[in-house]
C-alpha cells in the first residue's frame, strides 16, 4: 500500500491504494468519483477517458501510483471549474451533450466529454472530421455519434456567435438556436 | 474489473538507475513505459512481473532533437501523439509520423511511446486473450503452453510483430541506442527483431533510450500504409511503409518497402523495390515498375492466421497496398488508411 | 382494452401541444453529464464483499464433482456457492425453463456459469477462483446448428426417458411452421419467382455498461437487488422462484442503466449469485462482469440461415413468400421460443402477402446462448427479405422502390397471418427517402464503386403477448400530487437510455399543464413502483405513456373541478398549460399551477391516481398467433450510400436516410437518437461485427478490441427523418422508435453494394474478402448466369 498525493479536480488529497491499482480504480473505489466508467477493462472503449494535465488519457491503463504530483480531471470536475471561472451552469460542453440528446445511456460521456473538452481547448474551431478524429478513441454505442457531433459544433457555434446547423429532423426549425432553460419546454 | 496483478513498483530518476534496477531484477522485471500495451498485458496474466519498472521519470529518455548532420534523435519516451504531430519528424521521416499517427486511437497515442511501439509484444488471437480464455484453450506455446494454434502442430511461435513504426524505422536505417549492465550499445532496427514470436528481440535486459534516425537527402519520400478493420484503435493487420529517395531530377535513387503484422520479424522487402530504382517520376516507367515492386511484395509475403483478419486477405492486399503507398509517398500524400 | 386505454391522438383541450413535440431535454440528461448519475457499479454499501464467478472451460461436459475446499479456507474468502445451492431452474419464457443460476450437472459453452465465490475485495475473489477444482466429463459438443439438428444425442438439454419415449426433440429448441393461404398454388400460379440462401451471422448488443448487479439481504428477510438490468420485473420473480422467496419480499432496483439493447432482458446469473452470496454471509455482495463475462452472458442475434422464395405477378403484385430458417440458438431457450416465432411472424409487412408459409427451427448448439437483440428476431429475416426484394425488382425490370409502393399493404389492415395493423405511414417514409437521396436521379447513375440502396421494414410497439399470461395491466402507473408544486410518476417501466422517464415527464407536464421540470420520475423500482413489463418489445413509450394519459385525465379532472369550483366558472373555462391555469373566457385571469394543486388537495384530500393499460384482443386465432400481435406497428425505409473499393473489396457507408413513422414523435430530438443509433447499430452488423466462436468452441476475441463496434471514423452521415401517421391507439399517436429503424440499415447496403458494382451480397457479415470473393466470381461468370435467381411456377421472367 501506498500514500499518493493526488491532485484531482482542483482538490490536494492523500489517498492509500497498493501499487497495481490502476487510477480507475483509486478514483471509483477510493475517492468515490464514479463519474469515470469502465467499459471494457484494458484500453479498448475510452469510457474512463480522465485528463492527465488536460490531456485525455485512459484511467484504466493508468498506475495511479504514476499520476502523483499531476493534475488529473474528471468529469466531475468540469462544472466546479466552470463555475469557477465566472461561467454558469455545468461546462458548455455538458450543456451542449444535454442539449442535443446526446446523453442516451450515458455510460460512455462522462469520457466523450472530456475528450471533446480537451479538444475545444487545444482547437477552438475543429472541423466535423477533426472532431470525428478527436472522438475515436471514445466508443459510444447508441448515439451513432451523430447527435454528438452536432453538441460539439453546437459549443463551437455558440463560443463563435454563429448560429449551429439544423438537424435533419427538424426542417424549418433549428431547435438549438437559442439556449434551453433548465429543461423544460419554453425554448 | 479486470484486475492487475500485484508487483512493486519501482521509479527510477536516471538511466544508470533503471538500468541497475533492471539487472537487478533481471527477468522479474517489465518496464513500463506509456503502459499501453504491458497494463493490458498484465492484466491478461501474460506478464506478471514481480517488479515493474517505470521509466517516465528518466530525463535521458525524453526529448526530440536534431543533431548538426541532421540526425533525428528521438527519446524512447516520447509519445506517438507527439511524434506524428512534431514538425521535425513530419519533414525527415514522413512514414515515422504518418505510422505514430496511426497507431491506436487517440488516447492511446497520447499515452503510448516510441519506446514502447517498438519494443511491442508480438501478438496473436491465440495468445492476447485472459487468464481464463487462455486456461479453457490449453494455453499455446507463446505462453504456457506447448502447441500453436496458428499452425496445427507448429513447433514454432509466429505471433506476429504488430508494430506500426517498426516498418517506418527500418525504411529510415534508424538505429536504436540501448543500454545495459554491458553499457551503451547502438544497433541497426532490423537487427533488433528475431523469426521467434515468443520473444521477437535479440536484446534482453536492456533499455531501449533513443531512436536514431538518419539524415535523408533533399528528395526523400515516405509514406506508411496501414490495413485495419476500424479507423482507429485496431492494431494493423498489414502495415507498409515506403521510401523513395529522388534525385533533383526526379529518378529513384534508392527505395525501401517494408511490411509488419505478418509474422514475428517485421520484414524488409530486398526484391520488391529493385524494379523502383533508376525509374523516373512521371514516366510510365516508374508506373510500370510500382505494379511490379506489388506484384514482388505479393511473392514475398506470407501472412499467417495469427492476428484477426483472415490471412488469405491480408496477403491479397500486400501488393494493394504497396502500391499505394509507393504513390502516395511520390506525391507526398499518406498515410494510405481507408478513412 | 377498456376505455382507459385508448385516448386518441389529440389533446381533449382546444390549445393543442404545449410540450409534446418540441425537443425536450431530457429528464437526467444534465446528471449524466456532470457525473452525477449513479450506475450500479457505482453504489457501494458499508461492510460489502465482491463476488467473482467461476466460468466452464469446457464447451459440453457433464460436472463429475466441484472441489472448492481449498477456496473456502483462503483467508478473506466468505462463501462459495455452487449449482447445488441454487438448483431451481428458471428461464425468461416461462414454458422453456432451462437456466440454472451456476451449472447443476452439465456445462453446456465456454463460459458457463459453475461456482461463485463472495470475498472481502475482487483480488481475493479472483485468487480463491483459481483454487476451484471442476472434474469434467467432456460431452460432444455441437458448434454448427446444422450438425446439431442432424445429431439428436448427445442432448444439450436432455429429456427424461418418458419425455424422449412421447416426443423426441434431440437439440431442436423450437420448431413453428405455420402457413397462411395456398402457398404452393400460388407459386404454381405466379408469373415469377426468385428463390435464393441468406445468411446471418451473429451479433451481441455490446452495451457500454458491463452487467453489474448489488444485493442486501435485511435481517427482516426482504432481499434488495440493484441490478443493470431492463426488466426489473422479470428478474424479481426469477430471483424469488430460484431462492424461495415470496416475491413481496423481493425488490429489484434499476440504478442508471449503461446501455442495454436487449442484452440486459434475461435473468442473469449475477444477480442469484449476489442474492445468494448476501444471504448466506448476512454482507452485502456486488458482482460486476468483466467485458469478456458480457460477451458469454450473450443473448445477442441468432445467426439464421434463410432460404426465401418469392413469386410475384408480371406486374410486380406479390403472390406468395415462403421461408425455411435454420435458428442457431446456442446454449439455451431465453426469448428462444418467441424468437422462432418472431422470425416468421414479424414479416407480414408493410407489404401485403396473399399467401406466406414459414418454417423455423431454432436448434440448440454449444455457444454463449443467443436472445434478443434489437429488432429481436426480425432483423434476420427483414435482411433476406429486403435483399431478395430488390432480386425480384431486378428481374421484373422494376425500380426497386416502385416495386415495394406497388405492394404497399395501406393502413388499417389485417395481415395474412391475422395480425392488425392500424396507422401506416411506410408510403411516406419511401417518399422521404427518395427525395432526401435524390432516388430518381441518382440511383443507376452515380458510376461504377457507388451506389444507392433502399429497404423497408416494419415493427412492433409492444406485444400483446406478456410474457406469462395473466389478465392484469401490462403497464401500471401512480401519480402523486402535492402542495408543493410537484408531481412524482411512480412507474416501472425501465429507462435504459432511451429517455422513457423523459417521455412520462412530458405526458404528465402536457397533460396536467405542468412546467417539465416540476414533474420528477421514479422508476424501475419494484417496492415504490407499479408492476410493469419492462424496457423490451418496444413497448414502453405505447403502454406507459397510454397508461399514463389514463391517470393524467384522472388528476386533471380534479384539478379542473377545484379550480372551476374556486373561480366559480364553468369547467370548460379552465385551460392548464406550462405551470399556469388561466380562464379561457379571460385570459387575464390566471393562477400558478401549484396553487391550482393546493385548491385541488383541500378539495379532494392527498392527491394520487393510478392509470394502466392493457392491450386489445389481438392476433391470429391459432397456436402463437399472438406471437407479434401488436396493439401498432411502427414503418421504415432506408436509403444507403455506398462506396466499393474494388481492389480492397471495402465498402464504406458515405449517407444514410432513415425515414421512420413513430406515429406523434413525442419528442423529436429523442427520436431521431433512436433513428440514429438504430442504423448506427444495423450498419455496424453489416459490415464489421461478428459473434462467433473458434474451432474450440472458445469465444473468437471477447473484448471490444477483437469485437469490433465502430468509432465515430467508421459512421457514416445519419440523416434521421420522421414520419408521423398518428396511431389511433397510441399515446398522442405515438408508436416505437427504437428497434424499428435497425431493420433495413442491412439489406439496404447489400442492395447499394449491387448498384455500386453488380454483385449481392446474400451472405452477412458483408466482409472486404467477402465483397472481392464476390467480385471475382462475377468476372469469371456471364452476367445473370451467376444470380441466384431460378423460375418456379408457370410464369417465366420478363
């Protein structure tokens, strides 16, 4: 067993965990951070996608014992920086995801998001093919990625002022035009 | 969750400390580099190490420089994000950075080294699979075992080299600088990997710290070709790299094809690019003599059932994508992927 | 079906949709994206130990005897169980029982369940797993249904000797044929026919979530299970058969549910292992499968092998369709009894067949145990279907799409094998597709390696077969109204990811005038929740949302006769809409709907309703004729366009138009995910995944590395479009979105591969090395010589 001082979303903590856990494993089991999900073990699904110095990486093939002294987010530690910053709400990307339904399960966006997170700060401006390009190392298994997509450009659309392209199902109406309220059916 | 086995871990601040660590523990030992294929690996039980070494925090094995004769100097440690993306590499080594960018998916490349890829386990259906899939089989003789599945009665491991970067390197003659209990030793990439799949490296107990990459003339080309099943995450199930070094007037001064993710040696492709030399850019002559350089390739490679992808396929798309990568290394296109 | 449960698709007030129809968020969407959301892995209780399960190695032996002495007494180790503590047998279909919890005698795949063990962490379990000895006898073991069906012993599940004496079945799991009409009179009498050999290979649903299930066992003998599955209700009466407990004792909670598809619908071994695990140790006890347990927990599409004829008059009119089917169903029954079914039943549409004859047999084989999988037993049929469709379009020298408008079977009809449909807007999701992909002018023209194609399919929105037969309510609600302003839905219905529970906030905010986010949902709770069936047949949106309506009018009709009473007008005057009540006659007068609820509990005491639903008398009168009776059936049509390498014999998806006829979309944005993900999923069983086992009957790569399910590289551009007919009987109109629009993702491409370069795939999955074997063969053969195409009957082709 070892101590490892850990700075996780913003937070300083010790934490014992021997050295072959993983930081999946330290986060789900020992800080109670079970934003970050496990899929499929071993590097295979994204799903435990954390950011490493606000670079995605996979928690799963990560030694915890690796990741002391560096900063590591979760996607519980998207809306409190946020709101840190002066923002409002939860990240816009976390807006965004929920503004076009693409949070079905859900199992696989807490990474998706920091994926897409980590991109919009490298890039504000990505391309469709660069924003498929930034995702592929994230599995998502009911959206076919398109209502995903669209979050991502809606976020750049909206840090752009510009107004995001419609979806094929709504001809005639873009329904992500305005901001939403707080879920209801007003917008 | 699968589980990791337990080990202790151990970090070394310096070269001269890993390496100690290293002899120390000899074959009770694994290094840990980005951890993206030995993590998985351990979790399959097909290392359980009593001590793993992790070498992040070597300071000799980190940076890319370029040394005054143009020598590429790249660290073991760095990453397969950062090398697809540094300018350096894009311009002296094109199929090096086209291959890292293609490794993987992105997380991975961001975690995964230079180091690591080609120190990379040999693979195989038969042999990356868990403790338990491994037991209900009977194990194969890669690991625990006695027979291979490959080949019914195989008296030897094929399990198949499934480096992308290996190809690229050894089209660029890049060198690999290791040290040991021995000291510092430099050799050739090709004359790293071995015919054994069990165990594809001539050098054992070793640390791989620098990848040196040659100086390459004004009109040198590269591209690296890659056949996976998905457009991102799978390990290849052929990989070509090309090179064509021009003259200022557009002849082919020199060529290298070579081929991963057959068998448990990467391949250099001798014959096939004989046809490719003395050609010239925009002449049918060069056109002719890339359908010839595939139709060698075809001859020379045998991919065996090894890694998913039926062979027969694999082997069908040899010359397919050797000539596609020849081209698009003359027109300074690649990587040759299918998204 | 009383009146409770028809309400017609418009709103009984004048100022029509206020929330129905408009893109709502969802109701844990912002959960989910914070974090937030708990899934069961990630519930822990104080002083819980970890179970691991023990897995046969062996494809079909019989158990000589388990030695777990030495486990036991590996400190940290808590208990062992094996078949012997569990031998009650159960299955999901209550007519085909034949699951244990752990193996009893025999092991029947690679996988099989066989011990478990409960300990203080998963290191300990695992370690204690490697010091169980399982003696085995190998058994011949069957991996090829054909050799299967061909050899009646050994037995996977062997009968007694009076049961082999009465009816030997051998390996058979099912056997239906059914026929409707005279079908060889009609082939007789056709102007053509095309006959020709499909094949589906399998496929599993590879939810995200790996299965996890929790349980606590109270010193007051209630056991509590949370478990990631869709059918709380099931698993409830399974874990109170197999443990002997009533089932008022019993309670299954669905936390957040990682993706299901199907592959969550079965009774798992996890959950009686942590059940028992918890009740012999007086601790909690979790499971969690690692990502290779999901893959032998399985139930994912059975592979079929399909030999289709299909006749047709000179004009195109369909005269009959005949179908033998060849079911590989693995280890064991599952749904395997209603899938048979399903594989034949589920055909009869959108097209009108005069005469249709089926014969399906499912055979059991020594695999992970096949079930259901989105689009449950139709998908595999609708493939053959579709692609042999566009061979007879070919023949007849017709247009593929006018081919199937002219045998549009129209709305408010009865299929040949009796099954009623009612709204049916198949013709306007054609004429959607067709000018969303620019049909007319694209199609044939668009050179050599691209191509176009199109297919249909139909689907159920619900069954009115439960399944196990009783006369109560398929789907049950409460509702609770207070002083506070909020409405809570009690229902058990389960959400899965496709926004069930944002569906019941939107009918109850529509309905009772309520702003969204005032109207919270509990579900898939089987202590604080009515009984309903659960997340499968696409039934929950149809029954819970009818059911819902139903309580809704109740609460309304008192919201409506306090206020009415307070303002002293008359009822008619009152209008509720988005958290305000206001006076028809003038709107200038106006109360906050949380008063309104204050007036309507001072009036009526504490305020609660129940609604429920139940499906109308449906279906054929014969043996299984309920089998896929649906009180609506949902339509869809695909267009696909395709690209073929032929050099490297790939083919990539560039677009996809789905039109797809939900009756009302409740909420568009929702749909259009399950239009999306729907074809997603289809296009990835087309052309990359395959479930299958190697020549040791060993899982050929469990692990989403080796099961390859596409990236956001590997999916094409989904264009949903929708179709709304307004079903008589649906809620608002509305009919399923989730299943439906898988079906024709697969033959379409089979279909565009032919426009792109002459050849059909008939045989899935649609491989590069598949595609250039094809490719070569057409450039050995004469064009058409090669076709599977033969005449039956008088008539020859045109």
């Amino acid at each position: 067993m070892r101590v490892l001082e850990l700075e996780v979303n913003g937070d300083r903590q010790e934490v014992a965990a021997p050295a072959h856990w993983s930081l999946l494993e330290v986060l789900r089991y020992r800080l109670g951070l079970t934003g970050s999900k496990q899929g499929c073990d071993k590097g295979d699904c994204g799903a435990c996608t954390v950011l490493l110095e606000g670079q995605p990486v996979l928690a799963c093939l990560t030694l915890a014992a690796l990741c002391a002294g560096k900063r590591v987010t979760t996607i519980e530690g998207l809306m409190p920086a946020h709101l840190r910053a002066g923002g409002t709400g939860p990240d816009p990307v976390q807006a965004a995801f929920d503004r076009c339904g693409a949070l079905q399960c859900g199992f696989c966006q807490p990474g998706m998001m920091l994926s897409a997170r980590a991109l919009l700060d490298a890039n504000p401006s990505p391309s469709r093919a660069e924003i498929r390009a930034a995702l592929a190392g994230n599995l998502c298994r009911c959206t076919g990625y398109t209502q995903i997509l669209q979050a991502v450009e809606l976020c750049i659309a909206e840090a752009a002022g510009s107004e995001p392209a419609a979806p094929a199902w709504a001809p005639g109406q873009n329904p992500w035009k305005a901001p939403c309220g707080n879920g209801d059916g007003r917008t | 969750m699968l589980r990791l086995p337990a080990f202790e871990l151990r970090e070394p601040r310096s070269l001269a400390e890993a390496v100690a660590l290293l002899s120390e523990h000899g074959e009770s030992a694994q290094l840990l580099a980005g951890g993206t294929d030995l993590v998985p690996n351990m979790k399959h039980e097909l290392f359980t190490p009593k001590v793993v070494i992790a070498l992040a925090g070597v300071p000799e094995l980190h940076g890319v420089r370029v040394e005054p004769d143009g020598t590429l100097v790249l660290g073991a440690l760095t990453t397969l994000d950062a090398l697809a993306a540094d300018a350096r590499v894009r311009a002296r080594a094109p199929a090096l950075a086209q291959a890292a960018s293609l490794v993987a998916g992105p997380q991975l490349r961001r975690m995964g080294t230079l180091g690591g890829n080609v120190m990379l386990d040999t693979r195989c259906q038969w042999y990356n699979q868990t403790y338990f899939w491994r037991s209900a089989l009977g194990f194969c003789l890669k690991k625990d075992g006695t027979v291979c599945h490959v080949v019914a009665g195989g008296a030897n491991c094929v399990a198949a080299a499934s480096n992308d970067t290996a190809p690229a390197l050894m089209s660029l003659d890049a060198r690999l600088v290791l040290h040991g209990p021995a000291g510092r030793q430099e050799l050739p990439i090709e004359e790293l990997y071995t015919a054994d799949g069990i165990h594809n490296k001539r050098v054992r107990g070793a640390i791989l710290a620098e990848v040196r990459v040659p100086p390459v003339p004004e009109g040198h080309r590269g591209a690296y070709g890659k056949l996976r099943e998905r457009g991102s995450i799978d390990f290849p199930l052929l990989g070509i790299a090309a090179r064509l070094d021009l003259s200022p007037a557009g002849e082919v001064r020199a060529a290298a094809l070579c081929a991963v993710a057959l068998q448990a040696r990467p391949l250099r492709l001798r014959k096939a690019v004989q046809p490719l030399l003395g050609q010239r850019t925009g002449t049918p002559g060069l056109a002719a003599a890339i359908d010839a350089a595939a139709e060698l390739a075809h001859k020379q490679c045998h991919p065996l059932d090894n890694v998913p992808g039926e062979a027969e396929y694999r082997r069908e798309m040899v010359p397919v994508y050797v000539r596609r990568t020849l081209r698009a290394a003359l027109d300074g296109s690649g990587p040759v992927h299918h998204v | 079906m009383s009146a409770r449960d028809v309400h017609g698709p418009a709103p009984p007030w004048s100022e029509g949709f206020r929330v129905v129809g408009r893109a709502q968020r969802k109701i844990d969407g912002l959960a989910k994206a914070t974090g937030a959301a708990l899934y069961t892995d990630d519930l822990v209780l104080p002083g819980m130990l970890h179970a691991k399960i023990l897995r046969s190695t062996q494809a079909h032996a019989r158990i000589r005897a388990i030695d777990a002495a030495a486990a036991l007494a590996l400190p940290g180790v808590h208990a062992v169980v094996t078949g012997r503590d569990m031998p009650v047998k159960y299955g999901v279909i209550p007519w085909t029982p034949d699951e244990n919890a752990l193996a009893l005698d025999k092991v029947r795949f690679v996988g099989d369940e066989v011990a478990a063990v409960a300990a203080v962490d998963e290191d300990t379990a695992n370690a204690a797993l490697k010091l169980i000895r399982v003696d085995y006898e190998p058994l011949r073991a069957f991996l090829d249904p054909e050799e299967a069906l061909a050899t009646p012993e050994p037995q996977i599940h062997e009968q007694t000797p009076e049961q082999k004496a009465k009816e030997p079945r051998g390996n058979v799991s099912k056997h239906v044929r059914l026929e409707f009409g005279e079908v060889d009179a009609a082939l007789a009498g056709s102007d053509v026919a095309v006959e020709g050999d499909y094949e589906f290979h399998g496929t599993t649903h590879t939810p995200i979530e790996p299965h996890c299930a929790l349980a606590q066992y109270g010193a007051d003998g209630v056991l509590t299970v949370w478990s990631s599955t869709q059918i709380t209700h099931y698993v409830q009466k399974a874990l109170a058969r197999v443990l002997g407990l009533p089932e008022a004792r019993v309670r299954v909670i669905q936390p957040c549910l990682g993706g299901a598809f199907g592959g969550k619908s079965d009774p798992f071994a996890l959950e009686f292992v942590v059940a028992k695990l918890a009740m012999l140790t007086g601790r909690p006890v979790k499971c969690l499968w690692t990502r290779e347990e999901v893959f032998y927990a399985h139930r994912g599409r059975h592979p079929m092998k399909l030999r289709y004829r299909t006749a047709a008059k000179r004009d195109g009119t369909l005269t009959a369709v005949d179908a033998r089917i060849l079911i590989d169903g693995g280890s064991y029954s599952s749904f395997g009894l209603v899938t048979t079914y399903y594989s034949g039943q589920l055909l009869t549409g959108p097209y009108h067949f005069p005469t249709y004859r089926f014969d399906s047999t499912r055979v059991f084989t020594n695999k992970p145990p096949c079930g259901p999988k989105r689009g449950h037993g139709s998908v595999q049929p609708r493939f053959a279907f579709e692609v042999q469709l566009d061979e007879l379009a070919e023949k007849l020298g017709l247009d593929p799409l006018e081919l199937r408008r002219r045998n549009f079977q129209g709305e408010h009809v009865k299929t040949v094998n009796g099954q009623r449909v009612t709204s049916n807007g198949f013709l306007q999701c054609l004429e959607a597709v067709e000018r969303a992909s620019r049909w007319k002018e694209r199609r044939g023209r668009l050179g050599r390696g691209r191509g176009l194609g199109l297919a249909g399919s139909m689907y159920i929105s619900g069954t009115n077969y439960p399944v196990y037969p009783n006369p109560m309510p398929q789907a049950g609600v409460q509702l609770k109204l207070d002083r506070s302003g909020l409405v809570t839905v009690f229902t058990g219905g389960n959400d899965i990811g496709q926004g069930s529970n944002t569906i019941a906030r939107t009918i109850v905010a529509e309905e009772l005038g309520l702003d969204p986010a005032d109207v919270r949902v509990v579900a898939a709770d089987t202590d604080l929740c009515p009984v309903d069936l659960g997340a499968y047949s696409s039934r929950v949106t149809f029954m819970v949302g009818n059911a819902l309506i139903d309580a809704c009018r109740k609460a309304r009709a008192k919201l409506v006769t306090a206020l009415a009473e307070n303002w002293k007008v008359a009822p008619e005057r009152i209008a509720f809409a988005l958290g305000r009540a206001t006076d028809r006659a003038d709107p200038a007068r106006s109360l906050d709907m949380r008063a309104v609820l204050q007036l309507a509990e001072a009036r009526f005491d504490t305020l609660g309703e129940t609604g429920a639903y139940n499906t109308p008398q449906l279906g054929g009168d014969y043996r299984g004729g309920t089998i896929g009776a649906s009180p609506a059936y949902s339509f869809t049509a695909h267009v696909v366009e395709v690209t073929v390498d032929e050099e490297t014999g790939r083919i990539t998806v560039e677009n996809c138009w789905i039109a797809h006829d939900c009756g009302r979309a409740l909420n568009p944005m929702l749909v259009a995910g399950q239009i999306e993900g729907s074809a997603y999923m289809g296009i990835a069983e087309a052309l990359l995944e395959d479930h299958g086992v190697n020549r040791f009957g060993l899982h050929r790569g469990p692990s989403l590395l080796d099961y390859r399910i596409p990236t956001s590289l590997d999916t094409p551009e989904l264009h949903a479009l929708i179709v709304e007919s307004l079903d008589p009987e649906g809620p608002y109109g509305a009919k399923e979105a989730g299943e439906g629009p898988l079906h024709p993702s697969i033959p379409a491409i089979s279909n565009a591969v032919h426009d792109a370069v002459g050849v059909r795939l008939r045989r899935l999955p649609f491989t590069p090395a598949r595609v250039l074997a094809e490719l070569r063969a057409a450039r050995a053969e004469p064009r058409g010589a090669r076709a599977a195409v033969l005449s039956a009957g008088g008539g020859e082709a045109c």
